[in-house]
C-alpha cells in the first residue's frame, strides 16, 4: 500500500507539473491543436518509471472499486481530458474539483446503464434489469442486451448499492499484445495515432448476498408468464483498454485508461468489444452459500423493519427458492403484513395483535367474496398488498412442504387459498385440521368450524350456487362455531358467515337474517378497544342493501378503502327500500294486490288476476293467480308493480302452472316501461323449458331459450338477476330454476331500468307466491358511459 501512495503521489506531482509547463507554453502563443509539431518537455528525473499497462488497469479497478476519487481520475483518460480543458484554473483546486465532477458523471452514467426500460409491446410493464440485467451470452441477441464497459463490473454505484458490501477481489487474467489504434477526441477530426493494450481482469463478488444480481443463464428474456429468474454473480471477466502514446498529445503522462461510459469522452476509433465478457459470468449457487445463508438468517431474525427483512428473504431465496426455513419465515412475515394492510384497508383500530389479526381476517373475507378489488388500486398497475398476498401463498407451501409449518401456519395458507377463490384447497386444509383437534380443545375446534364455513361461503357466494348442499352445511358448521365460541370476537366472526348465509338464501328468510345480524350487533357491542369493523360487517356489498327492511340498523355511507371509489361515486344510497317481498298475505282474498297494475298486449283481454286462498302455499295463505289463457298469438298477460322502478333487480318467485295444454308459459318481468314494451323469462315447468322475450309495441322476439332442470314438485322457483359483474354498461341476465343456475343466455343486453311484474302467456293459468325484488346496487358500472 505504501508503495502505491508513493507512486500516486508520483503520479499526481507529474500531473501538476506537466500542467504547469502546458500552461506556459499556451502563454507563448505556441498552437495548441497542432499536438506533432510541438511537442511537450518533461523532465525525465520527475516523471514516473514505467508501468505495465496490466498493473495500470488494475490500479485503475482498485481505486474505482474502494471510491478513490482522486487516484482514479489521475488514470482515467477521460479525466484528464477534463482537467486539461480546465488547465487555466488554479492547478489544485481544478485538480480536486475535476476529479470530483468526472467521478460523479461517471457513476451516473453507470447507473443509467443498468436502470430499468419500458418493455415494448406491453403497456406500463418494465424490463425489470435487475442489477446487470443481462450478461450471459445465452441473451446477447435480446432487445435488451447492452455492450456495458467494464468499469461498470466494479463501479461502486452498482456494486454497493448493498449497504456493506464488500469490494470486489480483482485479478489480472491477460494481458495482449500492443496494437496500433485510432483515438478520438473529436468526430469532426482525424483520430490520433495511439497504441492500445487490452487487459483482462477477474472480478470476484465475495459475498452471495450482496453480490449484484443478473438474469441467470437461458432465462427467458421476452415478455413471458415465467417469472424470470435471477441470481447473485460470483465471477466474471472484464476488458480494459489502456492507450499509450498521450506525451506526444500534449497530456501529462503517457498511458491511461479508456472510460467508455462517459459520453464526450476519448474513444477507440476501431469497433469496440464486450466489456463484460459474455462467456465469462459465474453464478453463485446453493451449495457454494451455506455459510453466509446461516448467519444471513440470524441477521434477519433481528432486523427490525418488514421492509429490510422482506428484501433480505428475497435475497436469500435467490440462491436456494426451495429452503423452507427461509420460506417459513418469509410466508409467516408477509402474511402479517397482508393481514396488517387488510386493517389499515378497513380504517379499523384494534386493542393488540391477536385481536387485529382476528378482525384483519375477518376483513378479508368479506372483501374476498364481494367486492375484491380491495386487493389492488383501482386503474394502478401494481399494488403492494395483492404483491405480499401473492408471494405469501408460495413461501408457507414450500415452509410446510419442507416440513417447517405448524397447524397455525396450515391454517394461515387455507385463508389464503380461500381469499384467492380456492375454496377447494381451503377445505382440504381445514377439514384435515378439524378432524386433528380433539373434542375436548373447544376453542380451536370452534376457530376452525368458522374457518370451514367461511370456505363454503366464498365458494358459494361467487359461484352464485344457492341450491348447494352446502348451503346448510356452512350454517351449521357456523352455528356449531357459535356454540362453541367462548369469546364476543369468536361469536361474531361465525355470526357474519351465518348473516352472509342469510342474504344468499332463495328464497331468503328476512327474519332470520335480522335476528342473526341483532347478534352480530350484540356480540359486537361487547368488544372492547375495536373501532370500525360494524360499516364492514352491515356495509359490504351483499348485506348493505337488505338492511333497510330491517329496524335499528343504519347501513354506513362508506366502507371502502381508500384506493376504492366510494360508495357515494358507485352509488348514491337514497331513502328507499331496495329490499321488497309480496307474500300477499294481507291482502283481500278477490282482489288485485295494491301497488300493482294489470294489463295485456292483445286488447280486450286483460284480467283474470286475482288474490286467492292457498294453505299450500310456500308462504300460505294467500297467492296471487292468474286464470285467463292467453291464446291468441301473440298474447301476454301482465301485471306491474307500479311503484318503483329498477335499473338491475335481483327477483325471485315462486310459480305453479296448471295447464290444459303444454304450451303455457309463466314468468316474471322486467325493465317494462309499459303495457307494449318489456322484457320477458317464462318457464315451461313439466317440458322444462325457459324462455327470454323482448316485447316491443306489443310484438314479442325471442332473445333466448334452453333447456332446465326443474325439481319435482307443484311449486318451482325462477329467479332472475340483472347483472353487471365486469362494471360495464352492458347487463345480462343470470337465470336460476330451483335454485340452479340456468345456461340460457339472451342474444342482446337487457336496456334501460323500468318496472318489475309478473306475465303468463299460452294456454296455461299460474299461481304465484313470495315474489321478492332486490335492486343490486353494486353492480352499476362506475360510470355513464362506462370509462372502461
């Protein structure tokens, strides 16, 4: 070391010397440019002995590599060019400054080199040039293939922007022989007559951890749903150019080195060559990592922010993505992470951990099976919650599959399948935990009768199957968690499942509902230190609109997260009740039920529509009937709920035909602006056949028909919703007989709101009973017209 500052010192005194004498020789007038016609003197006894154009390079990668400003800027031509630019200024404080803006420039132009680019052909999505990017010959031909200069191999600005990363161990690989080249200075000009020197240096990356990363050998490159993978570079070659001949240019010394980064910077005229050498990158891999893998983890244990810790597991994954006891950790912190962001998500406040993991979970499943796009910003590509939700599933499977997890963790992954709709896997999960839980150990048995009923309710909910068994076999895995239940927190968690349950039902039992959800309040008001977990549980998107038929319960005007438009943008709640049931049990046996109007396509036939006795009713005692055929084509009997109109209902009936033939049909209507125009779903229950009509001026056309599978049995359900699930102003119809989701689709959208009724048509007369009509608020699209 002692000889190095020696020859530095050395070096730098020749520098100002040389400067010193080129300065008076510009005062004598002598023409700069002409650099073969006046040459410079130096005194030989002050200039510095020889150096090997190999140790010069590696001077060069030492001082760059250990941030030795001053020392590098002395061996790096296009320094020099700087400071002689500069030589009219104080020769030491043009010295310091140069050197310090050549370095800078430098680093800046080595990070852009490796910074990411837009990947053409996929809008907003990125190269993703994770530390070198690309290195390895396997992908010199791709898009994104860049001829780096070497000195970006040891730049500090790439290769410690790991905090403590140690140095680089460099070492001289080969020298070449000299060669005559071209060196410019100016494009506008012949190059200057030089010799150039190629060295090649080894560059070692001693610690795995810290090491730059770059996309590992035959890695795709090309945008591709493999996710590419990268690695930490353990050794790699890279060659410098050294040029001498610079005396005879009128520089200080005579040999330096080529810095190929900095854009106005000397350059060999002759076509340049890879400065990392293609061939040359080794990785490091697994086994090579063990010792530095160990204490890694132990580092990890103690470090106190997510951040730094998720950063370090993904480091360490590189290298092994197999070790499941990284992925235990791993999974284990993002999942609290994702359970953490669910609370902050929810504006809601708990008293500790356990409880706000508990409410955070319970968050997530209400937003699982409703609204879901709580996991992601609205019109934002990349959200840091649905990243940590994602990573979190893969790292607990490889923890437990390496034999690292706990029944906890098991059970954390079936949340997590069941949060991702693998409703599936989250059972497989549950069940084989319930089934390991003792009888006598209440607590954890009750935990995961909730867990397994929540798993039903996701699978039901957004596959819209209200005839599954499941159905009752998710209230009573519920109600079996409430019994067993000994905390109001745990009470109210299976108590949401069973008020979900309730608002899934067809037919749906209003009362019950509203008892459950009295015990949810109840439950609720006994928690101590909880704030605001009440606007989601009466607030999501399937309770929100059956609570005003309820008393007591004021449905919140918001329960969105903050990224998510409010409920007052997608929709306006107004004072008006979007729940409605017609059991016409209180209405005059003879007569038409009030707020309802009759009418017919076919003038003159109207009538027949009447309140009549049934003790077999669903909901006895009374239905409503219809007893004139409706023979001549085209004839459809109609009677309209007159009061309110609906732009997406969500209605259910219950029907009995009694025919004299088989060609009636019995249905409900739908967006009817009057008597001549309105939409049609009859069912043919015995020939199990459904239709879908648009009646226009009285003419009917037939959008769709199919067939169904209709239950034995007088009485059948048709139930028919308007939906707008992708948030566009195109709604279509899903159609459920009995229960059981129909394929019968219609040709054309279903246009504009209007009243909802009742229709017959054929040779048939039809009772009718528990008509239900539910305006589905969520499904409007977010905007007129529909921005996406």
């Amino acid at each position: 070391m002692h000889s190095n500052l020696n020859k530095t010192f050395q070096l730098t005194t020749l520098m100002a010397l040389s400067l010193l004498i080129y300065q008076g020789v510009m005062a004598q007038g002598l023409p700069a440019a002409d650099q073969s016609s006046q040459a410079i003197r130096v005194d030989v006894s002050l200039e510095a002995p020889s150096v090997h154009p190999a140790d010069l390079a590696l001077r060069y990668a030492e001082a760059m590599a250990d941030g030795k400003v001053e020392e590098w800027a002395a061996l790096d031509l296009a320094c020099l060019m700087r400071q002689r630019q500069q030589a009219h200024s104080s020769l030491l404080q043009a010295s310091a400054a140069t050197a310090k803006s050549c370095w800078e420039a430098t680093m800046e132009a080595h990070s852009s080199l490796v910074a990411d680019e837009t990947e053409p052909g996929i809008i907003g999505a990125l190269g993703r040039g994770t530390g070198f990017g690309l290195i390895h010959a396997s992908h010199q031909h791709s898009d994104f293939w860049k001829n780096y200069p070497p000195a970006l191999a040891i730049s500090p600005a790439v290769v410690k922007k790991d905090p403590g990363a140690p140095s680089p161990l460099l070492k001289v690989e080969k020298a070449f022989a000299p060669q005559s080249a071209g060196l410019v200075f100016d494009r506008n000009a012949p190059p200057a007559d030089v010799q150039k020197t190629r060295i090649d240096l080894s560059v070692t990356y001693p610690d795995p951890l810290t090491a730059p990363l770059a996309l590992l050998p035959n890695e795709p490159w090309w945008a591709s749903p493999v996710i590419r993978r990268y690695g930490p570079v353990r050794t790699l070659i890279v060659r410098f150019t050294i040029v001498r001949g610079l005396k005879a240019l009128g520089y200080p010394v005579d040999q330096a080195v080529v810095n190929e980064a900095l854009p106005n910077a000397p350059f060999i005229a002759e076509p340049s060559v890879a400065g990392i050498l293609p061939s040359s990158p080794k990785w490091w891999d697994h086994s090579q990592s063990q010792i530095h893998i160990q204490q890694s983890i132990q580092d990890v244990r103690v470090t106190d922010s997510f951040q730094e810790r998720v950063r370090k597991f993904q480091r360490l994954l590189l290298l092994n993505p197999r070790e499941s006891q990284i992925n235990a950790l791993y999974g284990t912190d993002l999942y609290l992470a994702f359970i953490q962001d669910g609370l902050a998500k929810a504006n809601m406040t708990a008293p500790d951990q356990g409880t706000g993991q508990q409410l955070g979970e319970l968050y997530w499943n209400i937003q699982a099976q409703t609204w879901r796009q709580e996991f992601t910003e609205v019109a934002v590509g990349h959200s840091p919650t649905a990243e940590t939700f994602y990573l979190a599933m893969p790292a607990l499977e490889v923890a437990i599959q390496g034999g690292q997890g706990n029944q906890e963790m098991e059970r954390r992954l079936g949340a997590l399948y069941r949060w991702n709709n693998d409703s599936a896997s989250a059972l497989a999960i549950h069940e084989r935990l319930l089934q390991d839980i003792p009888p006598q150990d209440t607590l954890r048995r009750a935990q995961m009768l909730a867990e397994i009923s929540w798993d039903r309710v996701q699978w039901l909910s957004w596959n819209r199957r209200y005839d599954h068994p499941w159905m009752n076999q998710a209230r009573e895995e519920a109600e079996q968690s409430v019994n067993l239940a000994t905390t109001p927190l745990e009470k109210m968690i299976a108590g949401e499942a069973l008020v979900i349950l309730d608002s899934l039902a067809v037919p749906r039992d209003q009362a019950r509902l509203q008892n459950h959800l009295m015990q949810v309040r109840t439950w609720h008001d006994q928690l101590t230190g909880v704030e605001g977990i009440w606007n989601h549980l009466v607030g999501n998107d399937l309770v929100k609109s059956l609570i005003p038929e309820g008393i007591n319960i004021t449905v919140p005007a918001s329960a969105r997260s903050p990224e998510v438009m409010p409920n007052e943008v997608h929709y306006r709640i107004q004072d008006r009740n979007f729940f409605k049931t017609w059991n016409f049990d209180q209405e005059d046996v003879g007569g038409l039920p009030s707020g309802f109007s009759v009418s017919s396509t076919q003038k003159g036939v109207a009538g027949g529509w009447k309140i009549a006795a049934d003790s077999h009713a669903p909901s006895p005692p009374n239905v409503i009937m219809q007893t004139s055929p409706c023979n001549e084509e085209p004839c459809f009997q109609v009677m309209f709920g007159d009061q309110q109109t609906h732009e997406l209902p969500d209605i259910v009936v219950h029907i009995r035909q009694h025919f004299t033939s088989t060609q009636g049909e019995a249905g409900i209507v739908l967006a009817a602006r009057d008597s001549r125009n309105f939409y049609a779903v009859t069912l043919n229950a015995p020939s199990d056949r459904l239709r879908i009509y648009r009646i226009e001026d009285a003419l009917p056309r037939l959008l769709g028909e199919g067939p169904v599978q209709a239950k034995n049995g007088p009485w059948h359900v048709l139930r028919v919703q308007m939906v707008n699930s992708a948030h566009v102003d195109h709604p279509r119809l899903e159609i459920y007989v009995d229960g059981r989701e129909t394929t019968v689709m219609g040709s054309e959208p279903i246009k504009g709101e209007g009243h909802v009724g009742l229709v017959t048509t054929g040779d048939t007369a039809a009772q009718f009973d528990g008509l239900r009509v539910m305006e589905m608020i969520t499904n409007r699209p977010l905007s007129r017209p529909a921005a996406y």
